[in-house]
C-alpha cells in the first residue's frame, strides 16, 4: 500500500487532519511505487540481454508468494459461524459474498451478484447472479483443483439455492453464532426461528417462512422485517455467503479441513497444519474478470508466539508485513521510514463493566470511571501516537455517526471525582476491591497499569483496589460471558470492536442492544433500547442521525449510562516492505487476491 492510498483512506472517513494533531504528524513515508502495473509479456526482439536474462529468471522464480504470520490459529472457516478477524480474512479469499466492498471507496460494489433491484417500500431486495462461479475441490496431496459435481452429476455452480441455504443455516438456533443475531432483526422469520422457545420442534415449514427465496437458479430475493435502509451494505458480510451444502451433509463440522472442504473463492485452502501453519493457492478455475487485479499466487501463514517474534521475521526479509512492538517502535521510526505506513482500521477500544457487579451496578461508578480516564495522555504517551482519543463508540467514516468531538462525556477529572462521590465513595472511601482483565501482552498491561494511575490520580482509589489479571483473547471471551453468574466474571474488562458494515446500527445495535444474544455487560432492556430499534427502523436519514446522537449521548454523556468507557480509535503503524502494495479493507476481510508483489524485489531481499 502506498502513501497516496492511506490518505485517501482516511479522508473518507473525515480524519486524515485528525490524524496529524492526534499523532504528532502524518504517517511515516511509505514505500515506492512497486512493478506490480508492468507489462510482464514476452520481450520485444531488440531487447537487451539484461531484459531477456531478467525474465528468464522471473520465469524460474515460482509461484508469486505472500509470506505471513499469526499469533493464532483459525479459529473457524465456516462461513456463517466465524465471528473473528482471522476467520474473517481467510473466508473472504476462499468464498464469494454476495456483494462486496471496494478497497477505495468503501461502496458496495458487485461480487456474485452482478447487480440488485431494491422494491419502493424497502422491504424487498432481488439480486442477479452470475452463474459462471463453480464450487471447486482442491486436493492437498496433489494439489490440483478440481471442479465438483451436483446432484445429477452436472459440473456444479453458484447458484441462488446456495445462498438460501445460508441465510436458513444462519437462523438455525443449533448453530451458535453471534453473527447469526446480527443478521436475525433484518429477515422476515429469521428471529423466530433462531430465537425458538423450543429449537427441536421448528419444521421445514418454519424454515420456509424465513424471507429469503430462490425465484430461479440466477436470482435470489430477500424480504426484510423493516425497511432497513442499511441492509444492502451487509451483504458483503460472509454470515451470507453462499454454501456448499452437500459438503457440510456429508463431513459436518469438519467440512471446513484442508482435504474435504469445497470452495468458491478466488483461493482454495491447500494446507492447514493447525496451530502451526496453514496456506492458500490461487483457484485456476475463478472466473478471468473475477480473479482479482492482484498477482499472489500463493498464501503462506505461520502461526507464531508474538509480534516481536513476526517483527524479528520482518527484520529478516522472511514476511511482507508486521506489527512493530512498542519497545521496536521509535527505532523502527527512523531506520525504516520508508516501510512504515498508518492504518485506521476503525476498531474502537474500551473497557466495559458488569451491570450485574459491585459497586458497578450504579451508573455514578461506571461514569466516574471512564471520565477518570485521559485519553489523550493515554494515546500519545502509552500507544506513541497510533490513535485518536474516542469519548464516544462510532468513530468517523460510519454512517450516521455523531461527530468526534461532539458527543460523549470523555475525559473529565472533576466529573468523574464528583460522580464517585455522589455514588457514595467520596474520594474512593469504601471502595471495594476489584477486578479488571485484560488481554494478554506488554501493550495491553501498560493499558491496564495506566488506567490504574489514572483511577488512583483522579478518584483516590488506591492501585491495589484494582487487581489485574490478564488472559488470551478467546478466553477473556469465556470468562466475561454474559451467561456466567457475577461471581465467575470479572468487574471490568478490555475490547475493542470492529465494524461489520458502515452503519451505526452495526455499533450501538449490534455490540449495546440489550436484546443481542450477547450482553456481556448484562444491561437491562430500557428507553435506550427504544431508539436504537426505532433507529435501525427509520427510513428517513436525518431522523436516524439524530436518533444515533440521543442514543450516544445517552449511553456516554454526563449522567449517561456508561454500558463501558469508550477510549480510542486505533490508527497503528505497520511495517510493510517496499515490494509489497496492498490496500487494508475498512469492512470485510483482508482482498488479498486484489494485492500484488513485486516478485524480483521480493527475491533480491531475501538472498
């Protein structure tokens, strides 16, 4: 990815002067330009022997190669019950989505459908299919590709029934996904069916109701419960993608390993060591205008201990991109400015509380604590710079967002001092001990330990009062589960979200709507709730930016409710090597198939 495309990025999403204050400058210098727009055809025949010799090695040079890492294994491939970032990327090179994002402006652009009616209620969306995308096998120990077959033993495509499928196996209540409430509120018959009081009594019939129909093989049609004006910019989300449901009959939910699943995608899934490594090839059988305008030909992911493990790769030339560790990152700032880029990925950070916990069941303590919190020290002194202090939860760039500085109570000492003591612990007197968790690692320990200082400067709650603890990701996940009783959950805990699709629904509807199937916080159902359903219900744009500022200020403004402390905006530097141009998805997972590599380059670091 190149300079240029960052900061077009991220006037898009209304912060690129932010961005400059909130850092202390604009992000580093980034690479050159790569050759990846070269004419690779044969050469003329008054080239140069230089020209013919550096052909002749890009020729013996092998399959264009991604080399990347992880800090963890894919925690699932499944389309419709992956809920994680990993996941997420993977499914997005491995199977079309009904729609897609571009990586430029963010619109929803065509992808299996080539082109969508939308009826004059709003209620009814009909998408046009291609139907020239087959499901494809790739063998792991042969590595060829092959095409499957349907039922009647004809070469088998994409088509509409695949994509009911899907939605139908979305709001099976069997199937335990979050995302499955996320899609639920928006279908015709899906919440009835996914919120079953009695799951095993549900019939074909019940499925049948559920507003998503196949008018023939090329067209599928999709009645909504409302005139969601942002449901067209969910049908990227992979929950929607097409199936392959002859596959998943016959292998269950091993469907997904290297060697049984079926694809298609502009990748198939060639390895899948788990825990070690994993690796994806081209699908030889896409579609020429669907194969992406990228050139990786493959996906290679080891899975490591930490990112000053991939940073030490990096150092070596062994991976195209890294994180850098904060200890890295003022050194890795001046010897590789021009390898190093900024990222606004638009996850908001925060740290949350358990309505259902001492002292934090009263709105005073949850507030005091996050007005207790100075975001701006924070980000600038413990993240270096890489983010933007947030005193609400949508941050720009997301439909109906309110504006940054507009909204939310943020950081104010007096306040938070003030609301603790009408809570009845003027000072912290009589505060009990408690419990915050946070993710593992350094960065996020200096997160907790400066949230401790700050609690301890502007409330007078001595450290020891907060125990920290620290967990992986997937366990804090466990431990903070809504259906676990207040003593086996913690106080306090980090998170952060990412956005789905680019509407404020997907923030304070998806993550704080106490009627989601996860309510970490355990809230309580009130007038809040209302309007976040009345929001996501209006079809008027100006009513539903001003119902999305109430909404905001209610959970965040002075005397708000404080579900969590929302902290910053995450805008991180990345260390990416000169032979590598990619630009980061803001929604959906990681198109590698649209990133190029400049493979000479690539080859003359790494000798």
């Amino acid at each position: 990815m190149k300079k240029n495309k960052l900061f077009t990025v991220l006037g898009l999403l209304i912060i690129a002067s932010m961005l400059l204050a909130a850092c202390g400058g604009g992000a580093a210098d980034t690479a050159a330009d790569t050759s990846a727009d070269e004419d690779t055809s044969a050469p003329a025949d008054d080239a140069s022997s230089d020209d013919v010799a550096a052909d002749d090695a890009a020729m013996d040079a092998g399959p264009v190669t991604l080399h990347s890492w992880d800090t963890s294994d894919i925690p699932d491939l499944d389309p419709q019950r992956s809920e994680d970032v990993t996941s997420i990327n993977n499914i997005e090179n491995l199977f079309v989505h009904l729609t897609n994002y571009d990586l430029e402006t963010a619109e929803v652009v065509p992808e299996a459908a080539t082109s969508w009616d939308i009826s004059e209620d709003g209620l009814v969306y009909t998408f046009y299919l291609r139907t020239d995308i087959p499901w494809v096998y790739h063998n792991p120990v042969s590595g060829e590709t092959t095409q499957v077959s349907d039922a009647d033993g004809n070469p088998a495509f994409v088509t509409a029934q695949d994509f009911v499928n899907a939605a139908h196996r979305a709001c099976n209540p069997d199937l335990g996904s979050y995302y499955s409430s996320v899609i639920a509120p928006q279908l015709v018959g899906c919440s009835e069916v996914l919120f079953a009081d009695d799951p095993a009594a549900l019939t074909d019939e019940d499925y049948a109701a559920i507003g998503v129909v196949a008018l023939d093989d090329a067209t599928v049609q999709y009645t909504l419960a409302f005139p969601a004006s942002y449901f067209l910019s969910m049908t990227p989300m992979w929950t929607l993608a097409a199936i392959p449901q002859a596959t998943i009959d016959e292998h269950g939910l091993a469907w997904i390993e290297a060697g049984n699943i079926v694809t298609n995608g502009r990748y198939v899934l060639h390895e899948w060591v788990h825990g070690v490594r994993r690796s994806l090839w081209r699908n030889p059988l896409m579609p020429a205008d669907m194969a992406g305008s990228g050139n990786i030909d493959r996906v290679i992911t080891d899975v490591v201990p930490d990112v000053s493990t991939a940073y030490a790769l990096w150092l070596a030339g062994e991976v195209e991109t890294s994180g850098i560790p904060d200890a890295e990152l003022q050194a890795h700032l001046d010897n590789y400015a021009d390898e190093t880029i900024q990222i606004a990925d638009l996850a908001v950070f925060y740290i949350s509380f358990a309505y259902d916990k001492e002292p934090f069941t009263d709105p005073l303590v949850r507030e005091a604590f996050s007005a207790a919190f100075d975001r701006a020290t924070f980000v600038q002194e413990v993240r270096q710079g890489q983010g933007i202090p947030m005193s609400h939860f949508a941050p720009p760039g997301i439909t109906h967002a309110p504006p940054i500085d507009e909204v939310g109570l943020g950081y104010n000492p007096e306040r938070a001092a003030a609301a603790l003591a009408e809570a009845g612990y003027p000072g912290c007197e009589g505060f009990p001990q408690v419990t915050l968790l946070g993710y593992s690692g350094e960065s996020t320990l200096r997160w907790i330990e400066f949230a401790q200082a700050n609690w301890s400067e502007n409330l007078g709650c001595d450290p020891d009062l907060i125990q920290i603890e620290q967990q992986s990701f997937a366990d804090l996940l466990a431990s903070t589960d809504g259906s676990l009783p207040a003593e086996e959950r913690p106080h306090m805990w980090t998170l952060g979200w990412g956005p789905d699709y680019a509407d404020e629904n997907n923030w304070v509807g998806d993550v704080l709507w106490c009627g989601n199937s996860e309510n970490r916080q355990k809230r309580e159902c009130n007038a809040t709730d209302d309007k976040i359903v009345a929001a996501r219900e209006e079809t008027d744009p100006v009513v539903r930016g001003q119902l999305y500022t109430e909404i905001e200020t209610e959970f965040f403004g002075e005397g708000g409710e404080f579900p969590f402390a929302p902290l910053f905006l995450r805008i991180a530097f990345t260390a990416v090597h000169s032979w590598y141009d990619f630009t980061p998805a803001l929604f959906g997972g990681s198109q590698i198939y649209n990133y190029s590599i400049d493979q000479t380059m690539q080859m003359e670091a790494m000798q």
